[in-house]
C-alpha cells in the first residue's frame, strides 16, 4: 500500500488546518493518512507513504499530518512508526523532521496523561 | 592544492638527490675519468637522455590534464552555487505575499539545489570540513518552520499573544515583526553560508 501525496492528495499542500486553507495537512490526515493507517492495523501491513513530486510542505502541514496521528487520532507512536514508512528522495531531511514531530506528540502525549 | 603537493614532493626529492650527489662526490674526489668515449657509452648516455625527456614530458603533461580538470570541476561547482542565489531571492519575494504554497514552494527549490550540491561534493570525495560546510539542512529546516510554522490549536490562543506567531487565513500565513525579523536574519545567513562555500571551493 502506497499514499502519494502530490497524485492523491494535492501537488500543492498548504496549511495545518482545514478552517486555514485548501490542501491542509488537518485534511490529508482525516481524509487519507488515518484510513490508510487503520487498514494497515486491521490487515497487518505496512504502507508508504511519498512526499516527492509535490510543490513543497510547510512544517505546519507535516506537523499536523504526522504528529497529529498521535495528538489527534490517538495512534501510538510505536504504531504509527511500524505501520508507516515514508519516502522522500528530493528533500531526505524531511524524513528526521517528521520523525522529531513524532516523538515531540509522544513526548506530548506523556506528559498529558 | 594536489599539484602543490607533488611539486613539494618534486622538491623534497631533488633536494634529496642533490644533497646524496655532494656527498658522494665529497667521498669519491679520487675517482679518475677515462676520457676515451666508446659507442656503447654514447648509446647509453643517449638513451638515458631519451628517458629523462620522455618521463618529464609524460609527468608534465599529467600534471596539466590533472590541474585542467581540477580548475573545471571548481568552476562548475561555483556555477552551480551561482544557481543558488537566485532561488533565495525568490523565497525572499514570496515571503512578501505570504502565500503559504508559494513560500513552501520556493524553499523547496532551495532545499533541492542546495541537497543536490552537498550529494555533488560528497560523490567527489571533498574533505569533511567542505562537507560540513556544504550541509544546508539544519538552516534550511529553521528557515521552514520560522517561514511556515503556525501553532497547534491547544496552544492557540496563547501563542497568538506571543511575539513571534504566524497566523494563517485563506492560504496567506502573516508572521509577527519580530518572526519576520528572525527569518530575514536566517535567510541572511543562508546568503552568507553560500557565499563561504564559494570562497572555501575557489581557494582549494
């Protein structure tokens, strides 16, 4: 299973939430990331998930997309890094951004318990 | 900075060689020259002659492909980041609209030069500090959230009272004085940093 953000979702992602604009990251998450994410727990599979091909992310986007799977949507972290893989070839440091996001929801999550 | 180093080496060994011949000559100042010259003498001076020219030309000429190739790889490295500039001045200009695609956009074009330069230099085999300095992601990646970053909806409401938000409508992201102040001196930086790599590459 493989979600490509610029064929699936937008070439053109914009802002963290829905209320701010078209293509946010609040959207992408609902509407195809999270569904994606729960089939892949209920079968046991992982997915991937591609970020090149698109205009570019802003941290809001990605925050919100990722980071809100755990904030948001209560998925654990360890899920959530078992379950999804993400690619990205164009810009690779995106991939340790995101993978801080992950771990400052967790960290969140922590301490908010 | 190769070619220095064999030119050292030349001269090291010349050095070397020369001091060597003193001390020979020192030591065998009874040697008698027989001034009768034969055919297989004047055969072997000769080749030997041939020899020495032949093998200064062949390391001359290596030395010059060599510097040849260094001097276009550095010229094409420095046009490369010449590439660069103009694609920050186009993340500047979009800052100035505030459309958040747009910005992402452009700091995209920035972020894929400036990866696809630090893979060029690394393929090359470059010294790490040059890698070091070639390394743009963590000022690219500060760049990004202070340019796109807005805050999570549980802090909201605190964070618009802070100095440095951004607030986000209809696509436009509008920084505060003191954000946009921030991101001018990180875009400066960034300016700066490729300026460095210039000077650090035409030096060598």
């Amino acid at each position: 299973m493989k979600i490509k953000i610029a064929t699936d979702f937008s070439t053109a992602p914009g802002p963290r939430y829905i209320r701010e604009g078209k293509f946010s990251g609040e959207e992408f998450r609902t509407k195809h990331l999270l569904p994606k994410l729960k089939e892949g727990i209920a079968t046991n599979f992982f997915f991937e998930v591609e970020l090149d091909g698109t205009a570019g992310f802003g941290t809001s986007f990605l925050e919100e997309t990722f980071g809100g799977l755990i904030r948001e949507d209560k998925i654990s972290f360890e899920t959530v890094n078992s379950t999804v893989k993400i690619i990205s070839f164009e810009e690779p440091a995106l991939l340790d951004e995101i993978r801080e996001y992950l771990q400052e929801a967790h960290k969140e999550k922590g301490t908010n318990k | 900075m190769r070619q220095g180093i064999f030119i050292s080496l030349f001269i090291l060994i010349g050095f070397v060689l020369g001091g060597f011949a003193v001390e020979l000559v020192e030591h065998y100042r009874s040697l008698t020259f027989d001034p009768k010259l034969s055919l297989g003498d004047v055969t072997n001076a000769s080749m030997t002659l041939l020899a020495a020219v032949l093998v200064t030309v062949l390391v001359a000429n290596y030395l010059e492909k060599h510097n040849q190739a260094e001097r276009k790889e550095k010229e094409l490295l420095l046009r490369r980041l010449d590439l660069i500039f103009p694609l920050v001045q186009d993340f500047e200009k979009s800052n100035e609209n505030g459309n958040l695609t747009e910005i992402a956009a452009t700091l995209k074009r920035v972020s894929v030069s400036c990866n696809l330069f630090n893979r060029v230099v690394k393929d090359l085999n470059y010294p790490p500090h040059i890698l070091a300095e070639t390394d743009f992601d963590n000022l690219i990646r500060e760049i990004r959230r202070l340019a796109t970053d807005t805050p999570i909806k549980e802090i909201e409401v605190h964070a618009k009272r802070s100095k440095c938000c951004a607030s986000v409508k209809d696509g436009i992201i509008t920084l505060t004085t003191d954000r946009k102040a921030l991101l001018d001196g990180k875009v400066d930086e960034i300016k700066s940093k490729l300026l460095k790599v210039q000077i650090v590459i035409n030096k060598m």
